[in-house]
C-alpha cells in the first residue's frame, strides 16, 4: 500500500528499512512504554522486534502495518496501525517522529489524515484511537485539529498517557480532511 498525501509518501516498511524502524521506536520518547506488556515494559531487542515484524507481515492487512513516511523523498517517520478489532471496527494508530528537524512541519497531520483516510473508506473501520504522552502537548493539538477527541487519562507502566478518539462521522464531517 501506498498513500500519496499532499506533502508525504507513505508506504510499507520494506526489510531494508527495518533499522531505522527499530531505531525510531527505540528511540522514541515514550520509550517502552509504547510496547506495553508484550516485552514486561522493556525495550525489545532488534532481533525481538524483526521477527515479530517479519511474522506479522506475512498476515494480511487485519493484523496491523507499519509505513515510512517520506518527505522530499527522504524517511523522517513511522506510520502503524495496529490489529484491526472487528467487533467495532475500530483500530489503533501511532505515529513516530524520528527525525526532530521535521518536527512541527505537517508532516505527521498529513500522514495520518491519509492513513485513517484509506481506513475508513476501504478497510470498514468506524473509530480511530491512539494513546500519546500526556506532556506532547504539541501533538495533541494536532490530533484535535485532525478531529480527535481526548477520552481519558491514564497511567500505565509509570508513564502518563492521554487517549484520544476518531470517528468516522467526525472525519468526514470536516470538509478540510474529507478531501484527503
């Protein structure tokens, strides 16, 4: 899958881009903690993380993908979404900005309107959710002016984390994301 947006690329992590996956979620200030009890709050491994990502990708697109996003024809990010819930037809988003420089720049907001866009008009999803660091301030601010509402707040793992909500009917009630 391939996902033109007006200012990104967003596209399959190949095997060859894999590093800089790793080093991104790695790196990524929620730390372990973006993880959750899959790794007992540690970092994984680089092997733990490629054969997960390697058996995962193998399944079809119900079970979750991870992307690059380009900018200028360079990788500055990651894009995931996770196993979709089909009780739902909800699924869980998250983003990873790895490069700092392209921080506040769109690219993120335009990778993920993109996303949720191919979501919810071809894989039948009808809620987006994602949990980010109660102080990304920044971030937040962005996913509300993408149309998410913050649910709730919540500690997990000793990290403060804030949940936040998309649905379908919000996203493409705003005229602005609907034409993405």
């Amino acid at each position: 899958m391939i996902l033109k947006g007006k200012r990104t690329l967003v596209k399959a992590i190949n095997p060859e881009e894999f590093f800089l996956f790793y080093t991104w979620a790695t790196q990524h200030d929620a730390g372990s903690g973006w993880q959750g009890d899959r790794y007992s709050s540690r970092i994984p491994s680089l092997t733990d993380l490629r054969n997960e990502w390697q058996s995962s990708e193998a399944l079809q697109q119900q079970k979750g993908r991870s992307f690059v996003i380009l900018a200028d024809g360079k990788p500055i990010e990651q894009i995931n979404y996770h196993e979709i819930n089909r009780i739902c037809n909800a699924v869980q988003i998250d983003v990873l900005i790895g490069e700092d420089l392209q921080k506040g720049k769109g690219y993120g907001s335009d990778a993920i309107r993109n996303l949720i866009n191919q979501l919810f008009r071809h894989m039948q999803i009808e809620h987006c959710e994602l949990k980010i660091l109660a102080e990304n301030t920044r971030a937040i601010q962005a996913y509300l002016r993408l149309g998410f509402e913050s649910v709730v707040s919540f500690v997990e793992n000793g990290i403060a984390w804030q949940k936040m909500v998309l649905d379908k009917e919000v996203f493409f009630g705003q005229p602005a994301l609907a034409q993405a």
